[in-house]
C-alpha cells in the first residue's frame, strides 16, 4: 500500500529522532508519535525502510521449468569400442550430474537469499527495547506492528519464518548481553 512520499518521509523523520534524539523527551515524543503513524499507516515501515533486493543472479529463475520441459533429447552417445559391455562409466551421464550439482548450488544461493530478506524484514518491523520499570525491574522487550507480522507471515515461506524468529531472538540476545556488560561495568 503504498503512501505519499511525504507521509514516508515524515515517518523516516520521526524513526530518526526516535534512535538519534538529543534528550531523551525527544526520543520518547518521537517513539509515541511513531506508534501513531504505525497504527494510522498500516505497513509504512516497509515502505519507509524496504529490505535490500536479493543479489544479482541469486533469484528466481520462472523459465527453468520450460526449458527443462522443452529442451530436445539428448543424441545416445555412440558405443566406446574399447570399454567392455556392463562397465561401471556406462551408466553415467556426467552431464546431468554436474547439471544436479549446479541446481544443487543454485538452489542453496536462492534460499540463502531469501534467509537475507527474512533478516532484513526483522531489523526492519522488529523494535527491541529495554528499560528498568518503576518496580525496579529490568524489562526486554521485541515489538512488532501487528499489522506488519500479518503482512511479513504471509509472505514467507518456513525457512524464512524460522530465520525470522532467530534474528529477533539474536536482537534480544543482543540487548541483554549489552546490558550485562553494562552491569558487569566492563
């Protein structure tokens, strides 16, 4: 759903102040007034912040079907005179196992691709957050736009999903190793 580019860049505005405010009013005001734009503009922090586009060569190819399914049969391979009936290289085709390998290895690229884009939506819709409570209680927190987990759910595949939730654990981790390092006054 895409908005007015300066709707978009308003709210690329307010995350700015929310991160880099001067005092902390500032980038409490700007938090709050970003929870309003998330709640108001359904998916804007995709639109604001989109993850990066798969590497060159690393995607989809939608033809490979065709083309397998269209190429014409290979020439039989005229017999060796000089290797003996029922040899163990008869029956292999070096051309389709080197052509198993490099699908082999386009395939892998591809889903390493998409584990990326599952990262990316992570770091993107994804906000951790700790703080001491006034019960004097030291609270983590992940928040996502519930908005957004429907939209980022929907369009990833299992693999994805499950890179998904070990990135936003990796983010919390990461917050509460900060913090005991902090605490730990190192």
């Amino acid at each position: 759903m895409p908005y007015e580019e300066k709707v978009v860049e308003r709210y690329r505005h307010v995350v700015a102040l929310e991160e880099r405010g001067a005092t902390e009013g500032e980038r409490n005001a700007a938090a709050t007034q970003r929870q309003r734009m998330d709640d108001k503009y359904p998916g804007i922090r995709l639109e604001a912040f989109p993850p990066p586009p798969p590497p060159p060569g690393a995607g989809f190819d939608p033809f490979s079907s065709w083309r397998t399914a269209h190429e014409p049969e290979p020439e039989p391979e005229p017999e060796d005179p000089r290797r003996g009936r029922g040899s163990f290289w008869d029956g292999i085709r070096w051309q389709d196992m080197a052509g198993d390998v490099l699908g082999w290895a386009a395939r892998t690229a591809q889903e390493m691709s998409s584990l990326g884009t599952a990262r990316a939506y992570a770091e993107s819709t994804v906000e951790v957050q700790a703080k001491v409570l006034q019960s004097q209680k030291w609270q983590v927190s992940a928040k996502m736009n519930l908005r957004d987990l429907y939209a980022v759910a929907g369009a990833m595949n299992e693999a994805q999903r499950v890179e998904f939730a070990r990135y936003v654990a990796a983010m919390v981790e990461a917050e509460v190793m900060a913090a005991l390092t902090e605490a730990s006054g190192g």
